[in-house]
C-alpha cells in the first residue's frame, strides 16, 4: 500500500513537469527566487497506535529554504524539531518523545499571478528519534535513526518584497524498529511519521 502511495505522487509530480513544460511554451516563464524560512504548524501521526500514546498533536518547527535548480524546478532543503507527550495504553506510565528529521527533495513550482506561487516537494528524510518511557515493562531510554520519504505542497505568497508567507501541508513516512532489551518483550516496525500544517515566514532573495 505505501509503495502505491509513494508511485502516485512521483506520477503526480512529473504529470505536473509535464503540464508546466507546455504552459512555458505559451506563456513568459516566471523567474523563481530563492528563500529561506521559518515554520510552525500542528503534527499528528499517521499511525493509530501511536496517536492512541500521543493523543494531542502538538508544535513542529521547522526551518526550510530552497534554490533555483533548472526552470521550475528548485532544490529544497529543511530542518525540522517535533516533540510528544502522552500515556502508555496498558499501564498509564508517562512517555516522551522527540525527532529531528533532516530533508532533500525537489520541489516544482508554478507562477499563479502575483503575488501567489503553487508548489509541490517530494524527496527522502534523514530522521533522529528519541524517547523517554517511564514504564518499567520497555527501555527508559530509546535512540533511533532511519531514512524515509516525504511530500508537501501549498501556497506561497510575497506581499511585499523579500516577505514570504508560505501555507503548508506535508506528509511524512519514516519506519523506526522500535525493541526493547526487556525480556519477552517484543520489538516493531512503526511509522512515527505524519501529517503537519503549517504557517510560514521567510524572507525571499
């Protein structure tokens, strides 16, 4: 099932280079500027388990910037802090957790008249994961590292110049094997990846 969702959006992503090579041949082709930006928005993971521990979404910042690569296509980059607080399911016991992830990706873009811009971003994401468990039955302490993928898309708008409002919606999939060193315990896969919303500010170059 994921991998069907991971090939409709590299279809959708080059259904748009397509349809954005025609537009140019009729129309001015608008020259993108680089950014750098600043944003924050609400995260909930995807996985049901996960949001049954972390009931609340909470903040993710997340500091993104891109740069022009070949016509409408830029290269995107952004580094990103999220935390949870919740409680185990069984016995109730307090649990923290905490992800870094690092990202790449290319991100194409159309001009939708000023001040507006529509873009969409897919690309792999580096991520470390940290959780404290209070509960005794699994590890108090648990460090991860893997590699995932991701896609947004949104609206950018310049008001003015150099000032940049970005509106964003992103979906994250990134798999960490979650063990412990308790006996008969057992370990998993599960996805802590998920779906944010957010705001953003930058300036435009």
């Amino acid at each position: 099932m994921k991998r069907k969702v991971w090939f409709f959006l590299l279809l959708s992503f080059f259904a748009y280079a397509h349809d954005v090579s025609m537009h140019e041949c009729c129309e001015e082709v608008h020259s993108f500027r680089p950014f750098l930006e600043v944003k924050g928005g609400y995260f909930i993971f995807a996985n049901e388990k996960m949001r049954d521990v972390y009931k609340k979404g909470g903040l993710d910042i997340q500091i993104s910037a891109r740069y022009p690569a070949y016509k409408w296509i830029q290269v995107y980059g952004s580094v990103e802090y999220a935390q949870r607080h919740g409680r185990s399911l069984n016995g109730n016991e307090y649990t923290r957790i905490y992800l870094l992830p690092v990202s790449l990706g290319a991100q194409a873009a159309v001009y939708l008249g000023k001040p507006v811009e529509w873009y969409f971003t897919i690309g792999p994401r580096y991520f470390f994961l940290q959780a404290h468990n209070d509960s005794s039955s699994v590890d108090r302490n648990i460090n991860k590292n893997g590699i995932g993928g991701f896609a947004n898309t949104g609206f950018l708008f310049v008001p003015a110049d150099h000032l940049l409002i970005d509106l964003c919606a992103e979906y994250s999939y990134l798999k960490a094997n979650i063990h412990s060193h308790k006996r008969n315990v057992f370990g998993r896969d599960i996805q802590v990846g998920g779906f944010a919303f957010s705001v953003g500010v930058g300036y435009v170059f």
